[in-house]
C-alpha cells in the first residue's frame, strides 16, 4: 500500500511482528492441551500464533471493554439510574472453513482468564438457521448460510435482550452432526460480561427501512467486530481439505446427514467437495460475507499455510 493510499485507509495495518511487539507483559494463559481442544479442524494454528496474534488483541480488547464499562457508568450517572450490566459484544465474521469457531473459541478462553472479565459466552448464529424443513419447504436448502436461511427477526430478539441486560436469555442449539436446528435444546446466555457472536453473515447489511425506525442490522448491537480474510484460492483447498478430514472421521456416524459422502472415493469426494465450494460457500462468500470485510473494526488477514501475517485495525 503506497503513502496516499494508506493515508485514506480507515485501516491502521501491521505486520506480523509489528502487531506483536503490541503484546507487552500480557500473560500466556493457554497450554497445548488447552489449545488442542479449541482448534478446529485442519486447523493448524500453535501457540506461537496464539503469543503473537491472540495475546495483543486481547489486550486491545480489555482496553476497550474497560473504556465501555466506564462509558456506560458515565451514562447512569448522568441518567440518575444505577445497577445494570450492558455486556460488550464481539462479532467475528468470515468464509467456511477460514477458522472463525476456532478463533472465537481462544478469544472466549483467553478473555475469560483475564481478570475481571471472568464470564464470556459463546453463540454462533448456527443456532438461528431456519429449520430444514422450512428451507426445504421455500426451497432454500442449497441457500444454507445465505442471509436469507436465517431467522433474523429471533436473532435481532436475541441480541436486544442480550443488549438490554436481561437475564437468562435463550439461544438455539445447532448440530452439525444433523445438519439442523435442536427444537428440544437451547443455550442460557445470563448477562456476560463480554458476548462473543460468531458466523458467516454477521456484518451483513441491507437496505434501511424507509421509516427510520428499525434496528435492521446485528452488526447495530456490535461493540467490536473481527473479520478473517485469505484468498478465495486458500479458502477452497481449506474447504476441500476439510471436507476430506469429515469423510474420515464425523461422516462415517451413521446419524450424521452426511453420512452418505464418507464411502466416497477421493476423486469422488474432491468432485463434491469442489462443486459444494463453488455453488454454495463460493457463492455465498462473493456475494454477502466478502463485500462486509470493510465493515469490520480488525482484519486478521490469513496465508495459506493458516498464519495470520498481517492485521488491520480500523482507526478511531
């Protein structure tokens, strides 16, 4: 990026090392085992990525937060009013398989350990797909993860609630293994001190309602949002390598909706796992998570080899 473009961007960007001279005395509160529990799939992410990459934006973001909770004492105090907790919320946005769940998972650890932000809690908008039997009713089973396969007007219900304080609020539950909505299952969210929201469309926007009055958008209750960036190129071998590990491993449970894939042969299933890339998440990347990116307040930008070489955060 040459100096007039740099000076225009809203984008303040680091290299690597630059970003991680940003650590100063942050403790590294992961080990290995820890970090093999919260890695994803085909994820190769170590805990030097964690030292150099997770550690100073944590550090950033307790920064943030603090300066949040003392805004909203600020506010109560000028309103006359007292109690309460506003939980800072945390988008984080991006393609399949580029290793959002991952990231969220070592922010929600790393956030939690840190003193005393001591409750963190995790959602993915997974939870708020539209019902299989309702896409497959408007036809939109192979729109899955498109903006439209979700229930937005619930997860805007969510999220006010979260926002507004309210205790023991309710999220759906998603399983991967059947490929669906849990209709007899639901997670508790009772006022964290920090919500990490995590999935594809997150910093997705619209069109404004004509009136002025709606809240249209998730990324509106967004405190901070994260967007995980690589190339398209890196993405779709991610994504077929990926799909590959699932073939020895989830899709050999008979329960599993795609338990059909893993007596596939390896030309079989790159041919799949191709075609699924292109028509669907390809698709799906170019038309409503990548024009988003810019929306994010950081960028973590990934290589092919999974490592996050530079980060972008946006200017205040």
């Amino acid at each position: 990026m040459d100096q007039h473009a740099s000076e225009l961007s809203p984008y303040r960007v680091f290299t690597r090392s630059q970003w991680a001279s940003l650590r100063a005395d942050t403790p590294l509160t992961l080990t290995i085992d820890d970090l093999d529990e919260l890695r994803g799939l085909n994820d190769r992410i170590d805990l030097d990525e964690v030292v150099a990459i997770y550690l100073p934006l944590t550090r950033l973001l307790n920064f943030y937060v603090a300066a949040a909770q003392q805004l909203f004492l600020a506010t109560q105090r000028f309103l006359g009013a007292d109690g309460g907790k506003t939980p800072y919320i945390i988008g984080i946005a991006g393609s399949v398989a580029v290793g959002k769940s991952t990231t969220a998972r070592i922010l929600q650890r790393l956030l939690a350990r840190w003193a005393p932000h001591q409750k963190v809690d995790l959602v993915t908008t997974d939870g708020f797909l539209l019902p299989n039997a309702v896409l497959d009713k408007e036809g939109l089973m192979n729109r899955k993860g498109f903006p439209e396969s979700y229930d937005l007007p619930a997860l805007l219900r969510f999220l006010t609630d979260i926002k507004a304080g309210q205790k023991n609020v309710e999220a759906p539950v998603y399983s991967h293994l059947s490929y669906d909505v849990l209709q007899d299952r639901q997670i508790v969210v009772d006022r964290p001190d920090i919500l990490i929201l995590e999935g594809l469309n997150v910093l997705q926007t619209g069109r404004p309602p004509r009136d002025g009055r709606a809240i249209p958008f998730v990324s509106d209750f967004f405190d901070f949002s994260i967007y995980i960036d690589a190339d398209t190129e890196v993405l779709r071998t991610w994504y077929v390598d990926r799909f590959f590990s699932l073939r020895e491993t989830a899709f050999r449970n008979p329960r599993s909706y795609f338990h059909r894939y893993s007596a596939l042969t390896d030309e079989e299933a790159r041919e799949t796992a191709t075609r699924i890339w292109e028509t669907i998440n390809l698709a799906n990347l170019t038309e409503n998570i990548l024009p988003t990116r810019q929306r994010a307040d950081l960028i973590l930008r990934k290589g092919q080899d999974h490592v996050i070489n530079s980060v972008s955060l946006r200017k205040l």
